[in-house]
C-alpha cells in the first residue's frame, strides 16, 4: 500500500539486508531495516491490483498497476512467502553503515509519503521493486554504476557482490547457497526469533 504520513524512526537502527524472492532472472526484491531491540520492519515495492486483476509481467509495461511500497514487520512479509507460499527466499546481508542505512530507510519513507497525494504506475522495466530501490541507493552512493543486473531482479545478487555490497570473502555461488533461508523459516515458524533464526549461517560482510 502507498502509505501516508510514515514518520522518520529513531537512532537504534542499525543494518538493512536485501531480501530476495529467488529465480534464474525475475525474482522480487524486499529490504529489510533492522534495529538494535531485534524487530525488523521489511520493505516491499509492488504493484497494486484490483480486485479482478492478476498480474502480468506484460501488462507491467502499459500503465496497468499503481506503484504500491508496503511496510511490514519482516516475520508475516518473509513467513507467508517461505512458509505459506513455498517460495525459494534468500538473504544477502549488505555491507552499509548505520548511517548509511537510516538514509536508505528515510528515503523509504519519503517515497511513501510522496506516493500518497501523487499515485504512480509501476512499470515492469523502469519503475518496479528493484529499479526503485537502487535510485535510492543512489542517493547515498551516487557513483553506483548502472547495469542491467539491476533491472533483472534475479540477478541483483550477483550486481551487490560484484560492487562490494555482500560479503565477498567467499565465492558468489558458495554465498548464494548459504543465503538460501527456506528449511531454517520452517523450523522458526512460530518463533519470536524468527528474524534472528533465519540468518544463522549466513555472512556478515566486515
């Protein structure tokens, strides 16, 4: 939902991980804002459909949905993907600096708040979950390069890895394999870890 009036949060956030709903090239892009008490409020740009409608990747290019940002507690945004729908989910810790991440997060907000007298239409190319988020990015790192990878959201990983935005201590294909969260969500359904639970494992970059 484009949301109106979100106010800016406190000091104690912390760290943000991109959230990737995973395929070989199309896949959905979440960011996730954590905050020094554990609660992780999750951030996911759509697109939003009436009632009758189904979405099309097609339709995407010609005006057909309202841009919709949605801000969630991370547990029910990654829950019902894992655990309900079944959805191959992975996270890539990125490598940002508290500072850095409540500029990111702010950037969030204000772009929700603008949504909300001016609607926007998604677009499939230019305007969707991930091309969004990285002019975003972009105006805390403004030298970021552009690159295709950016617009297929599949391929975001590999774009975050080979600019120094994950862990690279490792191969990409070892951190895309431990990245993967789908058995650990599982076990931490119910718990009030859930959050903490489905990142053991997977590296901090330093």
């Amino acid at each position: 939902m484009g949301a109106a009036n979100l106010q800016p949060i406190s000091s104690d956030q912390r760290r943000s991980d991109h959230v990737l709903l995973d395929g070989e090239a199309i896949a959905h892009t979440i960011i996730s804002f954590g905050f020094d008490n554990g609660d992780r409020l999750a951030f996911s740009i759509e697109t939003r459909k009436e009632s009758d409608e189904s979405y099309s990747s097609i339709a995407g290019f010609f005006k057909q949905y309202e841009l919709a940002i949605v801000a969630a507690d991370e547990r029910d945004v990654v829950r019902v993907r894992s655990n309900v729908r079944g959805e191959d989910v992975r996270i890539y810790r990125l490598r940002m600096t508290p500072g850095d991440a409540q500029r990111l997060l702010r950037e969030y907000l204000e772009e929700a708040n603008d949504l909300a007298p001016t609607p926007r239409f998604y677009n499939t190319l230019t305007s969707n979950c991930t091309t969004l988020v990285f002019d975003m990015v972009r105006v805390i790192h403004p030298g970021l390069p552009l690159d295709a990878r950016v617009i297929l959201a599949g391929y975001l990983p590999n774009y975050a890895y080979a600019v120094g935005a994950t862990d690279s201590s490792i191969s990409f294909a070892k951190l895309r394999e431990l990245s993967r969260i789908h058995d650990k969500a599982v076990q931490a359904d119910a718990d009030p870890d859930f959050s903490a639970r489905i990142r053991e494992g997977i590296p901090v970059p330093h």
